[in-house]
C-alpha cells in the first residue's frame, strides 16, 4: 500500500514539476538568417527568410510601409516566434531603396538585439527571385560582399556604416554594394545620393 501510494505521488510530483509549459524553446523560435525587399504591385513586401537546415529557403512574405511595421505584423500575425538577433543580410530590390533605406537602417540601428555586423546591399528583382530558390545563394552573396569590401575598403556593406553615412555632413554621396543577377551573381557598387533619399 505505502509503495503504492508513493508511485502516485511521484508521478503527480513528475507530472506538476516537468517543467516551464510557456518556456521558449529554440527549435520553435524562428529565427530569421536574411530579409529582402521588394516592390509587389502597388505594396513594398518584406519577405522574411528563416534559418533553416534545408536548401530550400522558407520565407513569408509581408506587406508593410517601412521595416519596423513589418517586423511588429511579422510578430503579431505571421511569426510569433520571430528572433532577428542573427540577421546577416537585408537585401533592398532597386524599386524601392530610395523609399525605405534610410528609415529601415535608422530603426535598425535602434534594436540592441540586432547583429552589428548585418550586411545591407541593393540588388535587382533577378537577385530577389534567386534568393527564394536555394539558401546557397545567400552565402555566395555575403562571400562577394566581405570580397568587395576587402578590395574597396571605402564601400560601406553594413547597416553601422551606411547609418552612420546617412548622418555624416558635408559628403553628398557614398557607395552601397549592388547585386545584378543576369546569369550569375554579380557584386559592384552603387552610389547613394544623400539629397535623393
């Protein structure tokens, strides 16, 4: 009887105390490796890639104004486990840089959970297809990037940098990479009027 009684209360004392049922586990965190966007129709579309161990990239697309209003509708409605701590690359589609660049770098620089080293660049919409085919191609992008920057150190491939271009006075320009994507990817230069933006 008394063994009985202490196989019972064993496992209501396992079954109260097996642990934290609102606890965040990193297998359901999604943690979000790049960013791209876009120009779909009349909308700028943010598409959110997820770090995953596959070749296929998982994305999902949102339609937001400015960075931060996707960001908080990523986390309200399309990814509640939404992590950015490990962005590596925010790429801007060519249509819509002069619209959000600056504001999406400003509040960028704002999130202490953000990576410092978050690569920014500009490309073509042939690059933002590429990007949703095969995660391989991200890699390849931030290889040309550290190469680019390592032969132009003057080339500003980060979100620190380019923020910290936007605020400087007296300078009217300065250069952001640009990925093309005819028949392979293509890293140069771009240049980023002040006055424009």
């Amino acid at each position: 009887m008394r063994r009985g009684i202490s196989i019972l209360l064993i496992i209501a004392v396992a079954t109260v105390f097996s642990g934290c049922d609102n606890s965040r586990q990193i297998e359901t965190a999604s943690i979000i490796k790049n960013v791209s966007v876009d120009r779909r129709g009349s909308q700028v579309v943010y598409t959110f890639y997820r770090l995953s161990s596959g070749e296929t990239p998982w994305g999902i697309d949102v339609p937001a104004d400015s960075f931060e209003e996707a960001c908080a509708l990523a986390r309200d409605m399309y990814i509640p486990n939404l992590s950015l701590a490990k962005l590596e690359l925010l790429m801007l589609s060519e249509d819509v840089y002069e619209e959000v660049m600056q504001d999406d770098v400003d509040y960028i620089s704002t999130q202490a959970s953000f990576s410092p080293i978050a690569y920014v660049t500009l490309c073509d919409d042939t690059t933002i297809e590429k990007i949703k085919e095969t995660n391989r191609t991200q890699r390849v992008i931030e290889e040309q990037l550290i190469l680019l920057k390592k032969n132009n150190p003057s080339v500003n491939i980060n979100y620190l940098s380019i923020f910290n271009n936007f605020a400087r006075r007296g300078e009217d320009s300065f250069t952001v990479p640009f990925i093309s994507s005819e028949k392979e990817l293509k890293v140069s230069e771009i240049e980023i009027n002040r006055c424009i933006i």
